[in-house]
C-alpha cells in the first residue's frame, strides 16, 4: 500500500486555503477530498501547524522563487525581462492568485504569516528594482515604478470598474507596458 505523497498533502491544502481561507485546512477534510485515511497525514507531518507551514513554503517558491526563474530563463535585457513579468502578472489567475489572495487576508490574523507576506513581497520589490534600476531611472523612479507595478500586479483584483471600449487585461497590459519604458 503507497502513501500519499507528502506534496498531495501540500497542494490539497494550499486548495482548501484558496478556497476557504486558514480554517478551511483541516486534516479530516484534506484526507477525505484526498480519499485517506488521516494517519497517513501523521506519517509526513508532525500535525496541522507543520503542514501550514510547508503551505507557505510552497506558495513562496511558486510565486516567487518559479517566477523568477521563468522570467530570467528567457535571457534578454531588463526590458524584455519585464515585459515577461508583465505577462505573467497580468496573467494570473484561478488557484495561484486565489492562494496569493487567501495568505494576504490571512496576514491580517496572524503575524507570523504577516511576517512571511512581507519577506514574499520584499522579495518580490527587490526583483522588481533589481530590473527597473536597469533602465537608467534614478533611485526614486525606480521605487515609484516599482510599487505602481506592483500594487497592479496585486490591486487589480480588488477593482471592479469598466473600462470603456477596452477589457481589463488590455488596460493592465498597457499600464505595465507604461511603466515598462
């Protein structure tokens, strides 16, 4: 008899969290949506708050650690390297910003994972700056063009207005392509 794999475990529970929040991982419901049996759950983890952890590990490597590696594995100079971060922020939806968004409301119960939220979006502004200081911006504008990219990248989501005679994907793209030049 095989046991489930640990990182089975992992993503189930990084679902439930996209789905319903911290409250929503619960060992019983991740082993019946997983159809086994708890024990083997004990098996990997020491109990509920290791597999939170290892969640958080796991979201930190997929949007931060797998993105980067994405848009630096295409080559080129710091613009082409935005454009692709473009796409790919742009671009995200279903269960990777569904998570991204579950920890951020998270945070606010909890300081360790706020203590986490922060070193993830630190992380991911150093890698911002580490392109934008490339397009020969002073120190200034190049932490304006950071945070106006990224507060796209992350606010985007929580605004509902129309666009007139464009979708939201089209503004999103021209206002990182703006930031871009």
């Amino acid at each position: 008899m095989s046991r489930t794999p640990r990182a089975r475990w992992i993503d189930e529970g990084l679902e439930a969290l996209a789905v319903g929040g911290p409250d929503a991982v619960r060992v019983e419901s991740l082993a019946r949506t997983l159809g086994v049996t708890k024990g083997g759950f004990y098996g990997h983890f020491d109990g509920r708050p290791a597999l939170l952890d290892e969640m958080l590990d796991a979201w930190e490597r997929t949007t931060v650690d797998e993105v980067v590696d994405r848009v630096e594995r295409g080559g080129g100079d710091a613009r082409a390297k935005l454009r692709r971060l473009s796409r790919l922020a742009g671009g995200r939806r279903g269960e990777t910003l569904d998570v991204d968004l579950a920890v951020r409301d998270w945070a606010r119960r909890d300081k360790r994972v706020a203590r986490r939220l922060k070193r993830v979006d630190n992380r991911r502004m150093d890698y911002l700056r580490s392109l934008f200081v490339h397009l020969g911006e002073d120190e200034e504008d190049v932490e304006v063009r950071c945070l106006l990219f990224y507060s796209l990248w992350i606010g985007s989501h929580f605004i509902a207005a129309d666009h007139p005679r464009r979708t939201r994907a089209d503004v999103i793209r021209l206002a990182l392509a703006r930031l871009e030049r």
